[in-house]
C-alpha cells in the first residue's frame, strides 16, 4: 500500500475487551491500514488473549505489532493531526467535523506535509474519550448515525473511520491539487511532542508574569491548548513561541532581580 497509508495511526484509549482490539485489528487490515496502538489496556496482555485473536481473523500481524503506550499524549507524540472520534458535543474542544470532512483533511494534510502523520483516536466502550483526551486532538470528529439510536461498537466506529481514510486517500489524483511541498524542513507540521513542549513552556512563562495565577487556573490553559492545536502550527512556528516563553521567562527574572528592596 502506498506510503500514506502507513502514516496513519488508529489509537483505542484503555480498552478493556480483548475482543474489540481484535476486531479493530481486522477492521484496519481489510482497509489497507496497520499502525494499531493502545493506550493504557485495563486487560493484561490484552493483544494475546484467545478472544482477540479470534476476532483478529487473519490480521494477527496487525495485532501482534500493536504498539501499547501509557498515556495518549505518548501515543501522539510523532503525530501531526489528531481526530478525535465521539458522538458527545463539548462545551470547551477542538473544532468539529464529521468522519467524512475529517478524512478529506487527512488527506489534505497527507499530500502537503511528506513528513505529516494522522491519527483517528477512539474512546472506552462505556464512557468514550475524556476532555483530558480531546484537548489533545486537533479536532472533533462524529460519525453521523442515527439520532435515535447512534450507539457503535469500538471497532465498528474504526472500520467506519478506516473505511473513509482508506476511499479519502485513494481518490484520483486527477481530482486533487495538492499544495506543493516546501523543502525548508522548518515548515512542516509541528508534532504532538513538540506542541506538548511548547505548552509547558508557554504555562511556565505565563505563571512568571503573573498572567496565569497556578493556585486558580480556571480554564486558560486547556483554551490555550485549543488555540495551538487549531493553529496548525509549523516547527518554525513552534520554535518561535518557545523563543517568545524564553525572553518572557527571562525579562521577568530580569526585572525581578532590579527590583528595588523594600
């Protein structure tokens, strides 16, 4: 399959049936997709329990190579574009779409950026994703079912997922205009890691200038986080930020150290 297709990562958060892993394992393979990770499995060794590999049904390599990572904001270090897909609407989150919208930007977002890297990220059977997990994701992203009844299973919601990346990204070439890509490395997308780091230091430098009080955060931070991600920011970006943290960081203790003693 071509070199887009294994950029994307499919990410379950804390599933807790072996069964749902294996069917989602199978869900990806039959769309051409292998990148499966797990975040924090409530069953122990969740990838080798009888019922998974049943399920798997001839995506046992899929399964096998699933990567597992503590935390999601781990899993989506490398990643460039996040979705995160829920049928619950947040008073405080990222932009939102439908699953059909959000594969038409993965692959957007594929053809421009050589070294970008998607991720569609799924939640708990029973309570989905947290606002801790959607303030890690770019975007919102619902499957439009029924409105009287739109319960999916896990791995029913990613073969659903799958299914619209895979037809996104093999669309006529013919039909798309993809935006050439630059060769200044600096203006590519800025990873999950690198906006993480940013955050840090842009809460750090926030707190030295008395503009975030830590004792009452209220919610500044999760709607800076909000506005990073919905920025799209490049690495070049990101770099700049951090050097606008460093100078505030360091003006405070500047000014600090020249205060006259009382």
């Amino acid at each position: 399959m071509t070199s887009d297709f294994s950029r994307v990562r499919f990410i379950m958060t804390e599933p807790s049936h072996p069964g749902n892993v294996g069917s989602a394992a199978r869900a990806i393979k039959t769309m051409g997709f292998e990148d499966l990770v797990l975040v924090a499995p409530k069953t122990p060794e969740i990838t080798l329990q009888p019922e998974a590999i049943a399920l798997a049904s001839g995506a046992g390599d899929v399964l096998a190579q699933a990567n597992t990572f503590e935390t999601l904001k781990d899993a989506l270090a490398p990643v460039t574009l996040a979705f995160a897909l829920t049928a619950r609407e947040r008073d405080l989150g990222p932009p939102a779409c439908d699953i059909r919208e959000a594969a038409q930007m993965a692959q957007t977002h594929l053809s421009a950026h050589p070294e970008g890297r998607i991720a569609l990220v799924v939640g708990t059977e029973r309570s989905g994703l947290t606002n801790e997990h959607i303030e890690l994701c770019h975007r919102v992203c619902h499957i439009p079912a029924n409105p009287a009844y739109s319960s999916l299973n896990v791995s029913q919601a990613m073969q659903l997922g799958a299914w619209e990346l895979r037809y996104a990204l093999l669309r006529s070439p013919s039909l798309i205009e993809p935006k050439p890509p630059s060769k200044h490395p600096g203006s590519q997308p800025a990873s999950g890691e690198a906006i993480q780091a940013l955050l840090a230091h842009w809460q750090e430098a926030l707190e030295v200038v008395r503009f975030l009080d830590p004792e009452h955060p209220k919610k500044l931070m999760p709607r800076m986080r909000h506005l990073f991600n919905r920025s799209d920011l490049s690495k070049d970006e990101v770099d700049m930020m951090r050097g606008v943290c460093t100078a505030m960081i360091a003006t405070a203790h500047k000014n600090k150290q020249n205060k006259p003693s009382s």
